[in-house]
C-alpha cells in the first residue's frame, strides 16, 4: 500500500472517524498526502455551496468539481510515489465508480468506517463544536451506501475500537481486504 503503490480512500458517514483515522494512517506510511475532500471544497473562498445545500444544482456540480481535484491530486501523488489517502465522504456507487475510473489504472482500496449509527452520532456530537457537522441523514447516508457498494471494498466496524487501533488495523490490512469488490 506504501510509496503510491495503492491509492487509499477511506470513507464513512459523519463522526465515523474518517478525518481522525486517516491523519494516524497517513503519518503510518512512509510516503503519503492526505487528501481531505472538506479541505479541498473549502479552497471555495467565495460562492461555496455545502454538499447538501442550496441550490442543489450548484452543490451537485461543486461536489463533482471536488471529486475531480482530489483524484487528480492523488494519481499526481501516486505518480510521485506518496500513497494518497483520500477523507471524504462517498455516498453512492456512482460517485465509487468515478473515483475508480478517475484514479485508474492505480490500485484503489476503499475502507468504509462503519461504526453504528449511534456510535457515530455520539462522536460527532462529543467533538469539538468547529468540528461537528449537522447532519440527520444517518440511515439514508448508510443505505444508499451499502445498497450501491455493500459489497464492494472493507466495511470496517470500528464501534468498540479508539482511532489509533482502527489506524493500526488499516495499515495492515487493507492491502488484502479493502480492495475486494472493486
């Protein structure tokens, strides 16, 4: 997975521990990016719209202009022998399925950090008040999800685990697991 051999997504609903776990993960490797898709929107300055506001339209196409710039962040990345591990939020299969064709013909492994729902709830809601996102999409995030790529990548139950030991378990193995499906 190390020196831009495997492109790395890790992905989840809010408070699954995305930000926290690819932050340990990156530090892990020996040459990666962390690509923070929240980071990237927010390169916006002026005209921003958030992900599910309004109008939609206008969303929609600053989602996919986001999509764009991180995949082509990561094959520069991956190009250049760093891993990049990409934090974002992938919430259908259509969007899985233009990452996969964006960052081909480089190895893409998606971990989906799936803690409960009420476990990430409760994360999201205990972190710092800049940190939290407003969201009470929960059930529909995770089935639109599971229905489109349930089957695809490794679906990480992390409930009962700290970051640091959901990090240490991505290290090693998410070269064998993460990339099933795809």
């Amino acid at each position: 997975m190390d020196h831009g051999k495997s492109c790395l997504i890790i992905t989840g609903a809010p408070g699954a521990g995305k930000s926290t776990v690819s932050v340990l993960v990156a530090r892990a490797l020996a040459r990666s990016a962390l690509l923070n898709g929240d980071g990237l929107n927010g390169l916006i300055v002026s005209g921003r719209v958030w992900a599910l506001g309004k109008p939609a339209d206008e969303a929609a196409r600053q989602v996919r202009l986001c999509n764009e710039n991180v995949c082509a962040l990561a094959t520069n990345f991956a190009d250049s022998g760093f891993t990049p591990v990409i934090d974002w939020i992938i919430p259908d299969r259509e969007q899985l399925d233009f990452y996969l064709t964006a960052l081909s013909p480089r190895r893409v492994l998606v971990v989906v950090l799936a803690p409960s729902i009420d476990e990430a709830r409760l994360r999201n809601t205990t972190r710092d008040p800049a940190e939290q996102f407003v969201f009470d999409g929960y059930e529909a995030l995770m089935s639109s999800m599971h229905d489109g790529f349930g089957d695809a990548g490794w679906w990480f139950d992390t409930t009962d685990l700290t970051p640091e030991e959901t990090a240490q378990q991505i290290v090693a193995r998410a070269p064998t697991l993460a990339a099933r499906g795809l």
